[in-house]
C-alpha cells in the first residue's frame, strides 16, 4: 500500500499562473481533505470530500478548487497564483469522521 | 467555529525527561482530539488520540488526558528521548461534522542528550 500519494513534491509558480496539486489514496477511503500549512503554524483545513462526487469547503477555500471524479483522487486546483498561496499543502484521507487521518508527504509551493 | 490553543510554544528537556502539552477548545460538543507528530519536513503523523466518552488513553510513554468539563486536553511524554524531538500539533473535531480537524499552533519539543 502506498497510502495517500501527492505530486509534485515540490513547485515553483509565477503570481498569476495555475496549477493543480495531484492526490490520490489506495486505501479506498471515503473522506479525503486538504490542507495548507504556513511556516510555524498548524494546519488550516481548506477544502474537504466524504465521497466521490461530494466537496465542501473548510476554513480557507479561496483562492482553491477541488473535485472528486473517483474515491481515489482528490485533485486540488489553485487558479491565479498568488503569493499569499505559498505554503506546503497536505493531502489526507480517512475511513470517516472520527477516524484517523493518513496524511501525504506534501507539495511544497512557492509563488513568487 | 472551534478554535484550538495549544502551549507551550517551544519546550526544551533532558533526555529521561517528562514533556507536557496542553490544549484548550472553545466548542464544547468537539468530541474527537488526535495528536499528531512531525518531523522536520515530513508528514504528520498521528501517534494517539482520544474520544469524548474517555478520560485518559495511554500507549507506552504516551499518554493523552481529556477534561471535558474545562475544555482541555494534554498530552503527556515520559522517559523522553532524543528520537521524540519534534513539533507536536494536537486537533479537535465534532465527530459528525465530517472530520473537519481544527489544529492547534504546534510545539517545538526538544529533547537534550
């Protein structure tokens, strides 16, 4: 098992340009989440989906889109770069609400 | 929405040591409270978490307390080791709302040969 998956590791992006963050899980759980942490802080939930077809928004969804095709993948997609956007993005996913989460490596972004 | 503090900020023992950490939430129906470890560069990782409908929980030199009356919850280290040197986050949800984890600030632990 590989667990929770991200891609790219690490990005570069000019202020301005999009991109879309890849995450895909194999232990076949429903709920997946993204999250964003800055230097120094803890992590701040920005986009959440408890099974295919179903997303909603966290504590900082501007700025961010996601969809959720298949029970596997939860892409998260950044339109307009901004600086404010830099930070390492995490990927998880959980068997459900109370349930543990399995957290990916992160992709590290900076816009500049 | 449910807001998380945790402290201390930076906390700096020797090796053999005990290390706690507390947090305090604003919801009182938050019911669900993992801790999480991270180490430099990598993901977290969950190492313990506890549920509303329990006290305390232990696992090893890792032990987590809840008092539900007074909103706060700790995570107690003993015997430390230079290995438990980390940043340490802790988390609280309401178990229905999806899993939606607000975390705390974290806490730089250091742990001195």
């Amino acid at each position: 098992n590989a667990g929770v998956t991200q891609t790219p590791k690490f990005r570069i992006l000019k202020i301005g340009q999009s991109m879309t963050l890849q995450c895909t899980q194999d232990m076949n759980h429903n709920y997946m989440y993204w999250y964003r942490q800055d230097p120094g802080m803890g992590l701040k939930l920005i986009y959440y989906s408890v099974g295919a077809g179903i997303t909603d928004k966290g504590e900082v969804p501007n700025g961010y889109n996601v969809s959720r095709s298949t029970t596997e993948d939860f892409p998260l997609r950044l339109e307009l770069a901004a600086p404010s956007q830099t930070s390492v993005y995490f990927c998880a996913s959980s068997r459900g609400g109370n349930q543990p989460q399995h957290f990916g490596d992160g992709t590290r972004l900076s816009i500049l | 929405g449910e807001n998380v503090e945790q402290h201390p900020s930076t906390l700096s023992v020797q090796e053999g040591d005990s290390a706690v950490i507390k947090c305090t939430y604003s919801d009182s129906a938050s019911n669900y409270f993992p801790w999480y470890k991270q180490e430099l560069g990598k993901r977290p990782q969950l190492i313990i978490d506890i549920r509303s409908n329990v006290g305390e929980k232990k696992d090893q030199r890792i032990a987590v307390t809840l008092n539900k009356t007074a909103k706060h919850f700790s995570l107690h280290i003993t015997e430390t080791q230079p290995e438990d040197s980390a940043v340490y986050f802790c988390a609280a949800t309401l178990i229905t709302s999806y899993g939606k984890l607000t975390f705390g600030q974290g806490t730089i632990l250091t742990v001195h040969p």
